[in-house]
C-alpha cells in the first residue's frame, strides 16, 4: 500500500521531540505528526499526548518531494464536529459570550493603560527620567 494524502493509516511512535512525534508507518517508512497536529485542542507537552510505542491512527496531510511524510491524528478521528461542539461548552468561551460589549471594552482599557503605565515607568527609568541634570 502506498502512502498517499488523504488515506489513514495505522503506525507505532518511534520518537518524541518538542515539536512533534515521529510515527513508524507501514513499508518502514517514517512520517512527523507536528505538535499542532496531535490534538484539537492546545497541546503544551506533546508527552502528555503520547508515548514512545503508543499505537495510533494517522492521516496523511502531505508527502514531500523528499520523501518526508506529514501526519495528523486529530484529522484521523472521525467525528472531527463533534470535538468542536465540546469547545463551544467551555465555560471560558461562554463568559465572553455573555458579557457586554461595554464591560469588554472597560476591562481592555484598564488593562492597556496597566500595561502603558508599566512601559512608561521602565523606559523613564532607562533614560534618567525627567528630571533636570544637576549641575
């Protein structure tokens, strides 16, 4: 069989590097699932995902002219929508939803002139301030 974009596949992870996990494929061929590629949601440490000689299911999203072979194991589940109906349950994604245009844009004004104020004091400092040279 050979490897082809689009078709899935059963494979073995053989490495794990901060960046992605290397999955051994059928015919001995080797192909990369990039950290953005291992789970729907956001993925700090790839090692709380996967092990080294977990069995998974991978899709193929691209082969390079290289021969280098691009992988996903979010896009190898089959209901991809309904992960996306669990994302919109978050409480976190709710409270946005619910709170006003207003009190939105209150709480950014607070906060950058926070951070403004923050900036100003630390470059102020660096310069020598405003205050007049002492002769």
């Amino acid at each position: 069989m050979s490897i082809e974009v689009g078709s899935k596949l059963q494979g073995k992870i053989t490495g794990i590097t901060n960046f992605g996990a290397f999955v051994e494929l059928p015919e001995g061929k080797t192909g990369l699932v990039h950290i953005s590629e291992v789970a729907d949601n956001y993925v700090k440490d790839i090692n709380e995902h996967l092990t080294v000689g977990d069995e998974v299911t991978v899709k193929v999203i691209n082969v390079g002219e290289d021969g280098k072979v691009g992988l996903s194991i979010k896009k190898a589940k089959d209901n991809p929508k309904q992960d996306r109906r669990k994302k919109n349950n978050n409480p976190k994604n709710n409270r946005d939803n619910t709170e006003s245009f207003e009190a939105k844009m209150n709480r950014f004004l607070k906060e950058s002139e926070d951070r403004l104020a923050s900036l100003r004091k630390h470059t102020e400092s660096k310069r020598g301030g405003r205050g007049a040279k002492k002769g």
